[in-house]
C-alpha cells in the first residue's frame, strides 16, 4: 500500500479487541483503527467504530473502522446499490484489511 493510497475503512480482527468492558474494547479497536487508517488528529479526524456481523469465510469475525461518521459496510437503505459492497478490500498484515471506496459517491446531505 503506497503513500498515497488512504484507506477509507479497515476491518479489524475482533480477536485484536481487549479490556474488561465495552468501552475499553472499542477504544482497542480504534487504538489499532487510527494509525491504518492515517488519521490526522490534529486536523480533527478520528476514527469511527462500526459493529458489522462480518465474518470471514474461515470463520473470524471482524470489527469495522472508518474516518468518515456516515460510512457503512454496505451502501445503505435508499441508495441505488442498496446492500452492494462499497469498499474494495486489501490485505494487511495482522489480520487486518483495507478498505477503499470503490467510486466516490454523493450521499443526501453528504458530498465526496
């Protein structure tokens, strides 16, 4: 992955998750989340946790992270690709892979 290409999602192994609560597993998540995903705090980005039910063919199951609040595994309910894929996936290491948008889109109330 070149500089140059910023993944917009990543999905995260939910083994990678630790702490004794909700809160302390998420914040490990988007502790790992953040530097993926290159999120420059300092202009105000975070990352963004999203409970998917993604579970890979192996079997692992998987937590979605994202530096945009509106952004969702799958096009939502009203788009005209409803329920299609939006991210192009790439592996990485740990477990961990990539996600890419696969076309700029225009969200109501939203643009790209």
């Amino acid at each position: 992955m070149g500089e140059a290409a910023r993944p917009d999602a990543v999905l995260i192994p939910s083994s990678c998750k630790r702490g004794s609560n909700s809160r302390e597993k998420i914040h490990s998540i988007l502790d790992i989340a953040e530097p993926a995903l290159g999120v420059d705090k300092a202009a105000g980005e975070h990352a963004y946790y999203r409970s998917v039910p993604f579970t890979s063919p192996d079997g692992s199951s998987y937590n979605l992270a994202t530096r945009d609040p509106y952004d969702t595994f799958l096009h939502p309910t009203g788009h005209p690709r409803e329920k299609q894929p939006r991210y192009r996936w790439e592996d990485g290491e740990g477990g961990i892979r990539f996600g890419f948008l696969i076309e700029s889109e225009v969200i109501i109330g939203q643009s790209r």
